[in-house]
C-alpha cells in the first residue's frame, strides 16, 4: 500500500498508507491528522483540505481541473505548490510522496 | 465565564451523533485530549455526511460515515448508537440514558441538533408524507422518485429546492409551494430567489409562492393531494415537507440551561461554546450563539457552522485559545449549480452583479459602505474565495471593477 507522509501545521511527521484509489485527504481523516479540515467531505466545494505537494511529485497525480483551480486562486497561502487533497488520488506508483499542510484551513 | 478549562483528562460526553459532535470527538484527540471520550447517538447509524441526502440521495452512495466505524475504537472514542438521552442531573454531572445507564461527566456537550419542523395540518401523518434529516427518510424519498411518484414539495428552503432539482433531473415531477412571495425567502438575497426560480421553472419544476398548505388528503393512508389556502388542490403521490428545523434543546430546558430568545430558541452559548452551566457546553445545530454579522444571538444551520463550534468546544475543554470568529459559509448544489454563499444576506445591501446568470456563472455581492457583507455566488469559486475574504477583512471594494466580469477580481479590492 502507498505509503504517504504528511508534514502537518505543527511540524510533526506522520507517515500513512494510504489504500490506491483513495485521496489524500481521506489518508489524513482516517488517521486523524490536524490540518485537513475537509468540511464538505471531498466534493470540491470548500478548500478546507488544501496541502501544498511539491513539483517533484506533482506529476504523481492527476492535473487540478478547472474547478480545483478556481477555488485555490484566492485561498489563504497559496502557492504554485497548492492542491486540494480531496482530488489528490492516490495510487500505486505515489509510495514515498510528501504532502504539507498549511494550518490555514479554518 | 471564566472557568478553569477541564483539562485533557477529563470525561468527557457527547450527546448527539451528527457532524458537530463527530467532528469534536476527532478534534478531541487530535488537540491532546487523553481523557474518556464517549458518543451518544440515538440513530442506529455512525456519524455520517448530511448534505448527500438532499443533493445525492439517488445516484450516490447514501451511506457515507464521517468517520470509518472502526475509527472510533482506534481512537479510545466509546460510541453509544441507539441510545437517548433522557435527563441531566447537573448538581450530580450524570446524564440519564433511556437504555436505563447512567454516565457521568466532567464536561458534557450537548449535540442534539435539530429535528424538521412539522406541517401542522390535518393529514400530515398519512402514508407518503416525509421529512429529510436522517438516512432513513433519505432511503424513503429515494424509494419515492425511483417509483416516479409525483413528488409536492412543501417549502422553499435549500432542502426543497435541492431535492426538486434531483427529482427533474430524474424526470420525475416536483411542484414546490412556498408560503412566502419567494423561494429561499430567509435565506438568500431576492435576486438569487429570482435567479433560482428562474433556473427551476426552465427545468420543469412548478413553483408556487404564497401558497399555503391546509390540509392533506389521501386514499387508504396514503396521500393524494394537498389542499391550499385559496381552495384550490395540488395532485400528488408524495409529499416532502421541508418547512425549517426546530433545535433539540428540551433536555437542556428540562434542567435549567439557558436557551435562546423566544422565536430563536436553541441552547444559548458564547463564542466558547459554553452554556449557562460551566460543566455543559453545546454545540451545532441546536445552539443559539453570537454569529458575526448577526445582532445578537442567533441559530445557524450548517456543517461549517457546527465544524467551528466543534473547535471552539475543543479550545474550551482543552484551554486553548479560542478560534478566531468565522465568516459563516454555506453551500446548495442544484442541477448544475454549486451555490456557494458567504457572511449573512441581510436586507439594505448595495448589491452588486459581477458574471451573466444565464452562463449559470455569476456571484451577487452584497455591500454596506461598500464592504461586502455577503456574497452568493454560483459556479464561481474565486468570487466566492475572494468574498469570504474580503467579508472577514472588512475590505473595501470598488463596485465598478466587481461589476466587470471581465475585470481581474483582485483589482476589486482597494
């Protein structure tokens, strides 16, 4: 199973597995990580599970839609970095990628 | 109120299984707490997403837990399904379940949360008539648009209007009676009422303002039509009544917890979550608390709402600094709109155009000395993003820029 590892707001370092097929964001809802607030459950509405990934492994996953995008533009702290982790779908190949989270998610 | 905090040690019980109480068990233990935890819920069901049920209830997946079942063992968090609450001895700090228990508490949080507002007409009780807050009336209404049953929908609200909007999508017929002269008539602005209405009449949804139900009528227990206040009759095969929510707060009325002005109602609680009683805190749905942009005390609705009360319960058992206060935010999702609305829609607003509803893009932006205090937007995520920003930060915008859809957003703010 991939294995993820989450830098959250405080510093600390958790490392997951994350079962192929599920997001990033429910990776750190399942082990109740701090950070990923996630408010509307993964339905890209609320931008309360935005992470910074960086490039090295952006193209571990599927590029932002128009949608994800939209909502990242105005977030608080975002970067060229920025992603949500509700779309952020993790699979085989993602083992080892590293994902930071911001303590700005409400 | 000042207390000192209970600390990560203490006992701590939950009385409710909806979102804000899941949310708090989880923060609990995220924030330090190492105390006992226990969740009571009266649903045979773990905490589960509440949205889907009116947005999603027939093509998703229904049964979606907040939280995976066995999340809560792993988490040394003891959760009671099926079980009530029925008293609380406050000079004690026990709680009395209606499975005959007795738990005790250093902090007890009430998640009660809110249970719809019944049609108070004869009839309302026959075979085909439902509420949607649960799974279960969740499991009905789906069985009802599958069987392609003729759907009347009583009440306006974001309730109705979504599941409207599932059951066109579906072909199936849904005629919406709203008491007021216009749907969403407590809650959004009248040009996004006349824009949503616009959208479901394009779509084959019947609406009907100021009209009001009287009395239901059926064959062998199972309704058949509504009759209205003018006379006249609506034929139907089903009906949903999604009139509003009433707060759950007897079990703190019962002991003497402080509640809400009258027509508001709800447990009252400060920006801490706090109670009256310094052993009871509540949170979510049944409070009645200070909402900024709001004069007084006032009941909100939402799961951002009951995710911030969550935190705010968290900060106060734990003595952490309390959250700063929130922008309220809510969201709908109807045909192909995600509506996502920001601050509180009040009445005197400058209220600003910035997209071409037509296009289904838009956002309203509604401004006092020319600081947005709402914005209600619809497929437009940044409008959205930027509006809750500017709210929160009291920004000054220039109307002109934000009324120019083809103007860089960020250029709105001065």
């Amino acid at each position: 199973m991939p294995k993820v590892t989450y830098v959250v707001p405080d510093g600390s370092v958790h490392d997951v597995e994350v079962p192929a097929g599920q997001s990033v964001m429910d990776g750190s809802v399942r082990n109740n990580l701090p950070g990923i607030v996630a408010e509307c459950g993964g339905s890209c509405s609320c931008a309360t599970c935005h992470v910074y990934l960086d490039e090295e492994f952006a193209g571990l996953f599927d590029e932002a839609t128009d949608e994800e995008r939209d909502l990242l533009e105005f977030a608080e702290g975002a970067d060229a970095r920025s992603r949500l982790s509700c779309q952020l779908i993790v699979r085989d190949g993602c083992d080892g990628v590293r994902i930071s989270v911001p303590d700005t998610n409400g | 109120m000042t207390h000192p905090p209970a600390g990560a040690g203490s006992r701590v019980v939950v009385i409710g299984g909806g979102h804000a109480a899941a949310a708090l068990v989880g923060l609990l233990r995220q924030e330090g707490h190492t105390g006992e935890v226990v969740l009571v819920g009266d649903e045979l069901d773990h905490p589960y997403h509440r949205p889907p049920l009116s947005k999603k209830f027939v093509d998703g997946e229904l049964e979606q837990w907040l939280r995976p079942p066995e999340f809560y063992g792993e988490q040394k968090i003891t959760v009671r399904l099926g079980e009530q609450a029925v008293a609380i001895d406050r000079a004690a700090r026990t709680v009395a379940l209606d499975s005959g228990a007795d738990l005790s508490y250093d902090v007890l949080v009430l998640a009660t949360g809110a249970r719809p507002r019944p049609l108070p007409v004869p009839g309302a009780d026959l075979g085909g008539v439902g509420a949607l807050r649960t799974l279960g009336d969740a499991r009905a209404l789906r069985k009802w648009i599958e069987e392609g049953r003729r759907l009347l929908i009583v009440g306006g609200g974001y309730i109705g209007l979504e599941v409207a909007a599932v059951a066109r999508s579906r072909g199936v017929e849904a005629v919406v009676l709203e008491r007021e002269e216009r749907v969403l008539a407590r809650v959004a602005s009248p040009e996004l009422s006349a824009i949503m209405s616009g959208c479901h009449t394009d779509r084959g949804t019947v609406i009907r303002t100021e009209a009001a139900v009287v009395a239901l009528e059926g064959a062998d227990g199972q309704v058949r039509r509504a009759v209205l206040d003018g006379g006249d009759a609506v034929d139907c095969d089903a009906v949903l009544v999604g009139v509003g929510a009433l707060p759950r707060d007897e079990l703190a009325t019962a002991a003497g917890i402080e509640t809400g002005p009258p027509g508001r109602g709800g447990i009252l609680v400060d920006a801490g979550a706090r109670t009256s009683d310094p052993a009871v805190l509540a949170i979510g749905d049944v409070t009645c608390r200070p909402i900024p942009g709001v004069e007084g005390p006032a009941r909100l609705e939402s799961i951002p709402s009951a995710t911030e009360q969550a935190k705010q319960a968290t900060a106060t058992i734990l003595g952490k600094p309390l959250p700063a206060a929130e922008t309220p935010w809510f969201w709908s999702d109807q045909f192909d709109l995600k509506l996502k609305i920001a601050g509180i829609v009040a009445p005197g607003t400058q209220t600003v155009l910035r997209g071409d509803p037509a296009s289904g893009r838009f956002a309203l932006f509604h401004l006092v000395d020319g600081r947005p205090v709402a914005v209600e937007s619809a497929n437009a995520s940044p409008e959205f993003m930027a509006g809750k920003k500017w709210i929160g930060a009291g920004t000054r915008v220039d109307p002109e820029v934000l009324r120019d859809a083809d103007a860089a957003l960020r250029g709105a703010a001065l």
